[in-house]
C-alpha cells in the first residue's frame, strides 16, 4: 500500500453527519489480488455506517501514472452497493472492464485539500489533473442532477450551484458553501430549504420551485459552458 488519502467533504468543510459519506482513496504498488478485494469487502461491510457511510476506491500507481480519463481502478465501495456486494453480484473481475469519470473529480480535491491518513505525500502519488478532465467529471454530475432534480432535491440543487460556482469562479468547494453563497441569489428561499433539509428538518418543496430552479441556473452554466 502506498497510501490513504481522504477526499470529499470531510476536507472542504462540508460534513454532515446526516447526510454524508467518509471518501477514501487507496493507492496500491500492484493490482489488488482476488483476495485483497474479498477481505477489503469483509472489512467494509463491518465497519461502513459505523458510525458513517464510507465511500472507497483503489487505484494502482500504474493507473495514476498513466492517468486516463474516465480513470481504471481496482475496486470501489460505496453503501449503495451493499446490497449487491452481500448478494455477491459484483465480482472481482468486473473492476478490470470498468472506468470511473468521478475519479478525475476526487483526485483534483485530494490535490486542492487532500488529507494525507497514511503513507506517502499526496504530491509523490497523484497527477495534476487536466481541467477538461475534471470540468467533464463534474459535468457529468452535474447532467444527472438535472434529470432527478425532483427526486433528490437536496444532492442535486448543491451540486448544480457546485458547478456553476466552478464554471463562474473556478472554485472548487463544498455543497454547504455552494448552498451559503446563493443565499443572495433570486432562489434563496429555495437553497435555504435544502440546506435546512440537509441537516435533517422536515421541510418541503414544490416541484414547481425545484423545476424553475432548474431551469434558471441550467441557463446560467450552457451559458459559462
């Protein structure tokens, strides 16, 4: 193991014990074996959402030095895959085929604000980041969030004030501190409501107020895009 590297909200200030994840990145020497993969999934399957859900990827340095984008990995965990790795759905040979676009995304906030928890410093082990890369990465995210909009109100009215912030300042920060800087927007009212939401109160929203927030900043990012 060359090192464990913590990213996501942890490191830009945005946690939410309701709410959020612990983000991991494990950078490895060699390929992850069929072996590691079954004991690193015994161990997260005990100790994610003990008390926080985890998020986890390892990458080999091969796969840094040689940084493609959508990135190959190793292995990736998430509790939104629990279910699948306890009904043994996801298989170690499945990691080879796959690519994550996210991955270009982590790694340019683990070089912004990345916590080092073991190993090597983060500047010996990840690249610089193109920012076509990361700019696709969040993208990507970003044309999620614009088509579910109305089922997850809260993930994705962040992130596409998170992008826009990107596109209008080159500023790389939390959902809170997205949330915050559009409080003196024309659609207070409605970022006010997700973050109280964020931490758990029980507010609602219109699905008239989420669609014509979609539609105004959606503008606003083709327009810097």
């Amino acid at each position: 193991m060359v090192g464990v590297y913590l990213h996501g909200s942890l490191v830009l200030d945005g946690f939410v014990p309701e709410k959020s994840d612990v983000d991991l990145i494990v950078v490895t020497e060699k390929q992850m074996t069929r072996k590691d993969a079954d004991l690193l999934t015994a161990f997260l399957l005990d100790k994610s959402e003990s008390p926080f859900p985890i998020e986890f990827s390892v990458l080999n340095r091969n796969q840094l030095n040689h940084w493609q984008h959508p990135s190959h990995y190793d292995y990736h965990y998430s509790e939104a895959l629990r279910e699948r790795f306890l009904n043994r759905k996801v298989t170690y040979s499945q990691w080879k085929e796959q690519k994550d676009a996210d991955l270009a995304g982590h790694v340019t906030i683990i070089n912004h604000k990345g916590r080092v928890l073991y190993g090597a410093p983060i500047c010996e082990v990840f690249p610089v980041i193109p920012k076509k890369d990361y700019l696709d990465s969040i993208m990507n995210d970003y044309k999620d969030c614009l088509e579910n909009v109305l089922e997850a109100p809260v993930y994705c009215v962040l992130n596409i004030l998170r992008v826009y912030l990107y596109l209008l300042e080159g500023r790389i920060c939390s959902k809170d501190e997205a949330g915050r800087w559009a409080m003196n927007s024309p659609y207070a009212s409605t970022v006010g409501k997700v973050l109280k939401r964020r931490r758990g109160e029980a507010i609602s929203f219109s699905d008239e107020e989420l669609l014509a927030f979609k539609e105004y900043y959606q503008k606003k990012v083709e327009a810097l895009n």
